[in-house]
C-alpha cells in the first residue's frame, strides 16, 4: 500500500491494483494505534481517529481533493498514485 503523504505523525496511504476494495474514492489512515479508512469527502468510512487528528486530515484531504481524485483514478488502473504535499 503505498504512501500517499505523512504529517503531524499521520501516514496517509492508497490501496491500488486491488479492484475487490475499491469502491468509494478513500484513502487508509494510520495514527499511533488508530487505522480507519476515510473517503476523499472525508466521511469515516470504517475504523477510528481521535478528532483532533480526524479534523486536520480532513482540512488536508479538502486542500488536496483534486490530486487525491487523480491518484484514485491512477490507482484502479493499476497505476502507483504518487505523492502529495503534507501540511507543514
């Protein structure tokens, strides 16, 4: 699963070549001992985040919505997804 980005010791990663999960445009995120799946919108999709966390990555996943749209559209075709810009 390859990583998309990594702020604030939030690692933000991307399943690809696996058609079986992919559904709803989402990323997987990992924090400490949290992991929940995100979609790009930013609902929780599954698993669980402190909000503190849940709220920066969703300020990221709103600045990054276009590069995360284009690196889901690579990752269904198989495609690495590349990286994005972390907040700083």
């Amino acid at each position: 699963m390859p990583e998309l980005s990594r702020f604030f010791n939030i690692v933000v990663k991307m399943l690809f070549a696996d058609t079986r999960q992919h559904n709803k445009p989402h990323v997987h995120v990992f924090y400490a001992e949290h992991e929940a799946s995100v979609g790009i919108d930013g609902e929780l999709l599954a698993g669980s985040l402190p909000m503190k966390q849940m709220r920066i990555l969703s300020a990221w996943l709103a600045i990054h919505e276009e590069e995360l749209y284009a690196a889901w559209n690579k990752a269904v075709r198989n495609e690495l997804p590349g990286k994005i810009e972390p907040l700083s």
